[in-house]
C-alpha cells in the first residue's frame, strides 16, 4: 500500500489545526494518534514514514511552552511509580524487621527443643525420694 500523494500537506494542516485548538476530526490531543486522526492517515504514517512531520509537531508543542499529552500521562505515571516504590521500601523493611525476628523465635525454639530432647534421651542417674503416704498415727 502506498502512502497518498497529499499525505504530508493532510498532516501539515491537521498539525496547525490541533495546535490552534481548532481540530475538526480529533479530539485535539496532543499526540500522534490524535494528529493522525486529525489528518485522516494512519498513525503508523507518522511512526515510521514522517518522522520529520512527527518531530516537528512535538517541538511546536514545547516551542509553545506545552507539555505533549504522552509525556503527562508518563510524568504521571512516574509520579505514581514513585510513590509506589516508596510504600514497597516501608513494606520490605517491615518484612526484614519481622524476618529478623522470626529468625530469633526459631532459633530459641530450636535451642529448647534440643535441650528438651536431651533431657528426654539422658538416662536419669539421681536417686529420687518418692513421697511416702502418711501412716494412720499421724
């Protein structure tokens, strides 16, 4: 398939339309599916064949002192993974402070177990008296 003769003048005019906030086919976004839209050629138009045009389009966007629309949702969504990794710090953190002490707790039990067990295994040498019942005198 070939890319229409007037391909570049459609995007051209859709670029200034969509920059004067005046988009007739688009909702006036400002990124390449809405400037595609706009100049009725597929997106794929401007990501691979008119990159100059697409180059052109967001450095009209920053000359103008605007942020194009993609890199908002991406600073974000920066914003938002940020946050995100700071809540996962305090919960990893949480989590070595109760692996530490899990640790603890298993290696006392452990030490009691082992103590307990040789108790149980270690014949008993002591002599041990063993309560007599109180006689009918008493």
């Amino acid at each position: 398939m070939t890319p229409a003769l007037d391909e570049r003048d459609r995007i051209r005019a859709a670029m200034e339309r969509i920059l004067a906030g005046t988009p007739e086919r688009s909702n006036g976004a400002l990124t390449i599916v809405a400037l595609a839209r706009e100049a009725g050629v597929p997106r794929n138009a401007l990501t691979q064949r008119h990159l100059d045009l697409k180059a052109k389009f967001y450095d009209k966007v920053r000359a103008r002192g605007q942020m194009p629309d993609s890199e908002k949702r991406l600073r974000q969504q920066i914003v938002k993974l940020k946050e995100l990794r700071e809540g996962d710090k305090a919960e990893i953190a949480r989590l070595q402070a109760d692996l530490e002490a899990l640790v603890r707790v298993v290696h006392q039990l452990t030490v009691e177990k082992l103590q307990l067990w040789t108790e149980l295994t270690t014949p008993d040498t002591r002599v041990r008296v063993l309560p007599t019942q109180p006689s009918p005198t008493d």
